[in-house]
C-alpha cells in the first residue's frame, strides 16, 4: 500500500512540475510577443496582448492534449 500511495503522490508531483515547466514557457513566449520594451508597468494593451497570448497557448495545449488521448483510445480500440 506505500508503494502505491508513493507512486500516486509521484505521480501528482511530476503534474505540477509539468504544469509549471508550461507556465515558465508561455510567460516567456507571451512577454517576448508582447513585450517590446519593458517597463514599471504594463500597459493595457500590453496586458490585453498578455492575456489572449495566454490563453491561445492554453487552448492549444488542451486541444492537442484532447486529441493525443483521443487517438490512443481510437488505437486502443482497434488493437
């Protein structure tokens, strides 16, 4: 039962990590998209600019991630 126990709480660790390797990388993209010249504020365009830049890679991310487990059912099925 500790080894499974262990193997779940891994598992939920390895989720963050990935979700926060995601967060870094689009923070990155989305400022060097949007961001020309950096400075004590973001302006509203820029922050607009942030915002649909952020949730375009999202979407994408979900969308990919949607289909991928949908064709390794469709496989899976077929096998």
């Amino acid at each position: 039962m500790d080894e499974q126990k262990r193997a779940q709480q891994l598992m939920q660790l390895n989720a963050v990590i990935e979700s926060q390797k995601m967060v870094v990388k689009l923070t990155g993209q989305c400022f060097s998209t949007c961001i020309t010249t950096p400075g004590k504020e973001l302006s509203n365009s820029q922050q607009s600019c942030l915002w649909r830049c952020a949730q375009n890679s999202l979407e994408s991310a979900m969308f990919m991630q949607r289909r991928l487990l949908q064709k390794a059912q469709e496989q899976q099925e077929h096998s």
